[in-house]
C-alpha cells in the first residue's frame, strides 16, 4: 500500500499527530508516555512562545486510513542566526517499520528546506534545548525517562539508510546512590564552601524557589551558552517555564547555592522519577493519572537529574563536589537508590565529572544526525 503524506491542518489532525506515539509503543515496558497537555501545548503556535522565533510545520503518514508515521519541521531562527548555519530541524518523528515512511517523511523537511535556501537537515531537535531531543541507539532495553524519549531500534537503522549521518552524541548515565555520606566528597565540599565562600540554601516547599526564578534561568542562559544548539531562552519562555515546571516540582530535591554576595552561583534540580506513573497513566493526568504521579512523588527509589548548572566564574573550582554532596544528602533522606542522568553531550566533561564520586554506568546514548541538502 503507498504512503500518503499530509500536512497537519486543524485540530483533528493534531490530535492525530499527538497521538500517534501512544498507540506505536501501547505497553512497551521501555517506552514513557509524555504528558499529553505538554505535548499540545509544546506543538501549538498559541502556546508556545518558542514561535516568536520559530515557524513549524507537522506531517503525517497515512496507509490508507490508518497513520502510520509522523514529522515536525522546525526552523529556529535564533539558532540560525547565532551559530549562522542554515539548517532546518526534524522533531517529532515516529513511524512504523517500513523504510518507504521514513522516507517520504524525511522528504517532506528536506523539501521545505531546500525552499528556504537551507543547507542542511538536523534532528532529532525540538524548538528549544529543553524539548525532547535525539534518536535513542543504545539502550533499547533500559526504561525511559520524562526528559529523553525512548524510540524502537529500527529507527536509526532507517534514518541512516536516508543518508543522515551523526552530528552529535548525548549519553546518559543510571547512577548507584550510596546509602550514607561519602566523607571524602563530604570534605571537599566543605572546603570549597568555605574558602569560596558560599552559602547553601534549603527549602521545604515548591513556593519557596520562586523567587530565584529568574536568576536559575539567566544562568541557564549563560551556563549553556556554548552547549550544542543552545540559544538563549526570552523573557517570555522564562515566564512561560516558570509557570509550568515550578508548580510541581520537590523543594527537597532542589540544591542552590549562592555566593557571599547573594547572588546564585550553581544549582542542580531532580526530582522523583515519574517513569512508572507515566506508563500507568498513559501519559494523562486526569482521570486519576495524577493519582499515580502524587504517589510517585511521595515515595521512590529513583530519581530524575533534569538540570545543573555552574556560573562560568566559578568553574572547574569544586563547586560541582559541594552540588553534589547536597543531592546526595537529599536522596539518603528519601531513601533514593538509583539516579539517571538524563541526556548530556558525550564531550561535556565537565557535566560527567559530576558522577565521578558515585558508581556510574552508561547505558544510553543517543544521536543527533544530519544531511546535507545539496
């Protein structure tokens, strides 16, 4: 049966194009459904204000009736005009197996990006650095996490057959969480607490860490100012993530650590995992989905590491120890047992020096590829 490919129009179709991942991995025990209201609320222009600097399209894959595959197309123009490369993204990509879907999917982005003079194709990427980002080609019997999304292994086996080739890597690490303190990292935290003079700060609820807010996300900014396609996020993002991601999050599972001045030098924010909630949920909070989120909240064994970041100034000067003999501190209190990492450059070595207190495997990586439009 030939593949028919469609624009998204509407929203019967964006149902459609949400919707497909959910059906494609119903029960697979690896695979963790993402929130679905994240999922609208991400891909729609009125929604997301990513689009004040981005243009989308979506498409789907239809076998007769049926979708069988799907694609965004993403052109980020502060990327382009902060890196000045010329490249259009793909995002959002899933298909069954059948090499001929990938194809006239990849065809689409590659035909849009040839009418905008782009020079290359990239992905997988979302609008931001914050979105879900890269194909899974390790790891494929490991449990997903929120932050990375789990793909079949026929799918960097397809996309290379396209002629996409890698761009970058991103790896990820599942961390053993010792049951009582290492005193070695205890000391040297200690030390540079001291002689940098900084100041450790402690919350009890999500309300408390909504005044430094603003200043976590500016040092995102510049924290990650050099990372892989990192642009920096506006002032309406920052609102925009503030209100959706501050709301729920676990005060005890948060580290800031301010300088003598008061003002932030490193954070690091995890949270309980929410891996097993989501594949019960099936990704949806009500009925009595968040029922299951709430419960894993409250009790776990593993954790999410979603984002740490150190002041320039302040780098390579042990303030990485202190961040993490605070993390450690935190999970012994709730009686944590593993960690994962989530995904991080395979060249940031700054970001792996993190785990070498701990015993740490790796266990996944993923791909960013690219081709050339000619």
């Amino acid at each position: 049966m030939s593949i028919v490919i469609k624009e998204v129009q509407g929203k019967k179709d964006l149902a459609a194009f949400i919707d497909l991942p959910y059906r494609l991995y119903k029960n697979h025990p690896y695979y963790i459904p993402p929130l679905r209201f994240d999922e609208e609320a991400t891909l729609r222009k009125d929604k997301n204000p990513a689009f004040e600097y981005c243009e989308a399209r979506y498409w789907l894959a239809y076998k007769g009736n049926r979708v069988v595959g799907r694609i965004a197309g993403i052109i980020n123009k502060a990327y382009i005009e902060k890196w000045k490369d010329r490249h259009i993204r793909f995002g959002w990509i899933d298909f069954e197996e059948d090499e001929a879907i990938v194809k006239a999917l990849m065809q689409q982005v590659e035909e849009w990006g040839r009418e905008l003079g782009m020079d290359a194709v990239h992905g997988p990427l979302g609008f931001t650095d914050l979105d879900h980002e890269g194909t899974l080609i390790e790891g494929f019997d490991q449990v997903g996490t929120l932050a990375a999304l789990y793909n079949y292994p026929y799918y960097p086996v397809l996309m290379e057959k396209q002629g996409y080739q890698k761009h970058t890597d991103w790896v990820e690490y599942r961390v053993k969480v010792p049951q009582r303190m290492d005193e070695k990292l205890e000391k040297i935290a200690s030390i540079v607490e001291r002689r940098l003079q900084l100041k450790v700060m402690r919350f009890k609820k999500a309300k408390e860490l909504l005044p430094y807010a603003p200043a976590i996300f500016d040092l995102i900014n510049t924290a990650y100012s050099d990372l892989y396609g990192v642009v920096p996020l506006t002032q309406r993002q920052i609102d925009y993530y503030t209100k959706q991601y501050f709301s729920f999050i676990k005060a005890d599972f948060v580290s800031l650590i301010l300088d003598k001045d008061d003002k932030l030098a490193a954070f690091g924010i995890t949270m309980p995992s929410l891996s097993k909630a989501l594949q019960r949920s099936g990704g949806r909070l009500f009925p009595f989905g968040f029922l299951h989120l709430l419960q894993a909240m409250r009790k776990n064994n593993t954790a999410d590491l979603l984002m740490v970041a150190i002041r320039k100034d302040l780098q390579g000067k042990g303030v990485n120890s202190l961040l993490m003999s605070e993390t450690l501190k935190s999970y012994i209190r709730n009686g944590i047992q593993f960690a994962e990492t989530n995904h991080e450059l395979e060249d940031n070595k700054k970001v792996q020096s993190l785990w070498e207190h701990f015993d740490a495997t790796l266990h996944k990586r993923r791909r960013c590829y690219i081709k050339q439009l000619q």
